[in-house]
C-alpha cells in the first residue's frame, strides 16, 4: 500500500490551493487512486502564509492529515522555512529558486531548485502560470501522479486558458528533467 503525503506551501494569491485541488484531481479521477486535499490559510486573501496538502494512496484514507510529507513544494520563502521541519527523512523538496532561498535542510532529504516564476515571465509571459509551472516540475521529479493525469487535470482546471497552462505544465516538466540532471550530477 502505497501513501504519499504532500504538502504544498506559499502565499495567498500564488496558487497553491488550486494547486493541491488540481493534483487530487489528477490523482483520483485519472489515475484511478485515493485522494484527500485540506489548506490553510491566513484571513487575508491575498500575500498571507498558506498551505495546501494532498494525500494520494493505492487503499482507502483512514486519516486525512499529513503527518510527514514525502514531497514538499514551496513557492515562498516564508512557506518553506515555517513548513520544512516535519518532513520524512527521505523527502522530495522542490523549490521555486526564483522566490526561495533554502538554508539549512535535514539530511537525506532531496532538494530540487526550479526557476518557475523566470520561466512564467519571460518564456510564457504570463506570471499567473507559476504555480503550473511548479505542478510540471512537481509531475516530473515526484511520479506522484502521471503526466496525463495532470495535463487533464490541468485542461479541466483552466478550460478559456487551456493552452497556456499546458504550456506552462509542458514547461515545468522540463525544468523538473534538469533538475533532477542536476542534482544527479552533483552527488
């Protein structure tokens, strides 16, 4: 039985809990596996500390709280520093290197650095795609859930600006494949 906790961190406004929705989504009504989504947030809409969490699991979801994350993406500062400390020992970090700057980490977790909000701007010129720059590179190192499942995830999401955001997915898919090169290459 296969349960993976994510946990998914920013900033009102960033699209972090559409985000989680998106990936549940994916999860469970493409790829056929359980799934459970919860947030957090401050009162304000936008620019307050949030977070959104997803469990995905081959059986049933007796608990519907992460305890300890196996993949955390971070899309603030502020997110990744308040959310990294109950991480699994063997957890997957994927950061936006444009918006985070990662101090310390515990040991054995794997850190994976992607210029989303660069590559939102400059390459689809549209900032607004971010975060499904960052659901490309989540898809891509993480194997949580299928690329399929996600673009039609994605197409269902954002049906008037379908194009664009599978761009963006196709983007951060790419930027994942180099990261994980990357962090390959420097073991």
């Amino acid at each position: 039985m296969a349960r993976t906790e994510i946990r998914l961190g920013g900033l009102g406004g960033q699209g972090v809990i559409k985000s989680a929705v998106i990936i549940g989504e994916a999860a469970s009504i493409h790829d056929g596996k359980e799934a459970v989504q919860t947030a957090s947030y401050g009162p304000e809409s936008r620019g307050s500390a949030c977070k959104a969490e997803v469990i995905i699991s081959d059986a049933p979801i007796d608990y519907p709280l992460v305890l300890t994350p196996h993949v955390m993406v971070a899309l603030s500062n502020d997110a990744f520093h308040k959310y990294k400390e109950d991480l699994s020992k063997e957890a997957i970090v994927i950061i936006d290197s444009d918006l985070v700057k990662a101090g310390k980490i515990k040991a054995g977790v794997r850190l994976y650095q992607v210029p989303a909000a660069t590559t939102a701007h400059q390459v689809l010129k549209n900032p607004l795609v971010t975060n499904v720059v960052m659901l490309g590179a989540f898809t891509a190192i993480s194997k949580a859930v299928t690329p399929e499942a996600m673009r039609k995830a994605i197409a269902n999401a954002f049906p008037k600006y379908k194009e664009l955001n599978l761009r963006a997915f196709d983007e951060g898919m790419q930027l994942g494949h180099k990261a994980m090169e990357q962090s390959t290459t420097k073991k």
